[in-house]
C-alpha cells in the first residue's frame, strides 16, 4: 500500500472515530486518568489494583473507569469477581498518534531552531567585535 | 544539556508545548515573526517552507505553504491579535483543507531567565480537540506503528 492511500485509509479511519476521539481527549485531561492508562499499558488489572496506588476509593476509581470505557479506551472483562481492565489500544493510538504528529512537527522544528539561534548569537558577537562596544 | 519539549493537555481544548532555548528571547521571538528567519526552521524533518508571507500588524494576516515528501504540500494561514515583541504573539490559524470551521487560537509567551527563554504555546481549538483532529487538522506525516511510544507519550502527559 503506498504511502497517500495509507494516509486516506487512517483519515478515513479517523473521521469515522470523531465523536470517540471528543471523548478520548476529554477522557485523557485528566491526570488520575492518564496515569491508570499509563497503568494499563503495562498489563491488565482489577479495579482493586488500580485504586491501591492512588489513595483514592475504589468507587471513585470506578467512575474514572466508566468514563475511560465509554471514550473506548478501556475494556472490562466479564469474569464476575474480578472484572480485569484493558487498556484499548486502537482508540488511544489514533489520539496518541495525532500528539506524536504533532509533537514531531515542534521537536523537529525547535532543534532547526536551535541551530539558527546560535548562528544569529555568532553573528552578534561578532559584529560586536567589529565594531567595538555596541 | 538537552532542552526537551513537554507537551501537555490541560484541558479537552487545549494542547500546549512548551521548550526552553539558550538564547535571549528578543533573538526566539525574531525567529517567529521575521519570514527569512522563519523559514529557516519551522516544519518536520523533510518539509519546508515554500511560501511565509506575514503582515505583522494586529489585523494583518499571515500564510504559509508548506512542501513535503512525494510533493505533498500543506497551507496555513491567519490573523494577527496580539503583537507584543518580544513577549507574547497570539495569532489564528486555519489549514487550507480543513473541513470543520473553526479557527485555532495560538498563543506564543516568551519567558527569558538567565539569557535562556522559555516558549510557552498554547493551542486552543475551536471545539474539543478530538473533533478538531479527525475534521481538520491536516495528517501530514506517515503514522507511527510505535505501540511503545504510548506509555512514553502518556508519561510525557502527566508532566
């Protein structure tokens, strides 16, 4: 597949998900919330689990879960007891994805920068040395 | 020492990146608002700008166009609010193909410490960015397959 119709395919792929991704961003705001995906990433837990490094109850963990599963970024198993959360991969990558964009664009860019900001920094000291004390 | 750039999402609407420079911030703030200057840097690894017209002046416009690989282009344009050298610049931004109406508000503050300056931008979308991403904001470059990238780019979140 050639690189234009890859990108139409995830452009595609990506307006189909708007609505999700509204939610997935408004879901990724929060800190208690970025740091259980963060959690998740590393393996699937119970809600017990989650709540256990947080200081917080597990009700109060439970509302953040339900707020991540609607946004499609977690599932939750049916075993009775347990129920183990996972991490969703495919709705956090379209999001992650666009911030890596993103971030490259300004990291890519700002390392350009650097460069040229020395230069003009060289220039001015020597123009300064050429024409003596500014 | 490396100055790394932090990327944060404060809210549904906003992203905000933030880099320090080891330069005064009278020399960054002219690398964002002079055209010679500006192309000289701005754009990813493989694009560049082919086009940078500015009207520096509150209510002027700007445009740039931007050339990338397998000769895909990319435009942008807005308006100037806000010009306090050098400080603070606060410009709109809309992209050429951008399907969703809604301009984009991007606020650049310039901190300087010690000869180092800071640059603080906010983007503040017109609608929850997610909707902003998927209607608007132009995929101009080839998407990562990284799924280790994740747990970096939700670390670099939480900061």
């Amino acid at each position: 597949m050639c690189l234009a119709s890859a990108l139409v395919t995830v452009y595609n792929q990506m307006v189909m998900n708007a609505t999700a991704l509204d939610s997935t961003f408004a879901a990724l705001a929060d800190p208690t919330r970025r740091a259980i995906l963060a959690r998740l990433a590393a393996g699937e837990a119970s809600v017990g689990e989650l709540a256990a490094p947080f200081a917080m109850s597990q009700p109060a963990v439970s509302k953040h879960l339900r707020v991540l599963e609607r946004a499609g970024l977690i599932s939750r198993g049916r075993a009775a007891q347990r129920r183990p959360c996972r991490l969703e991969a495919s709705a956090l990558r379209v999001a992650t994805d666009w911030l890596d964009a993103l971030r490259r664009h300004w990291e890519e860019s700002y390392q350009r920068l650097d460069a040229l900001l020395e230069e003009m920094k060289a220039a001015e000291a020597g123009g300064q040395r050429r024409g003596g004390k500014p | 020492m490396t100055n790394q750039l932090v990327l944060t999402t404060p809210s549904a609407r906003e992203i905000v990146l933030s880099r320090s420079f080891d330069a005064p911030r009278r020399m960054v703030f002219d690398a964002f608002s002079k055209p010679e200057l500006l192309v000289r840097w701005y754009g990813a690894n493989g694009w560049q700008l082919v086009v940078c017209e500015m009207d520096l002046r509150v209510g002027g416009t700007w445009r740039y166009v931007s050339e990338g690989p397998h000769g895909a282009t990319m435009g942008q344009s807005g308006t100037y609010l806000e010009i306090t050298p050098p400080e603070r610049l606060v410009v709109t931004e809309l992209f050429d193909d951008q399907s969703y109406p809604g301009e984009t508000t991007i606020t650049h503050e310039f901190i300087e410490q010690d000869e180092r300056t800071t640059v603080e931008t906010t983007l503040l979308f017109a609608t929850p960015v997610g909707r902003e991403i998927v209607l608007g904001y132009p995929m101009a470059r080839g998407v990562s397959e990284s799924y280790e990238r994740l747990s970096e780019v939700l670390a670099d979140m939480q900061t």
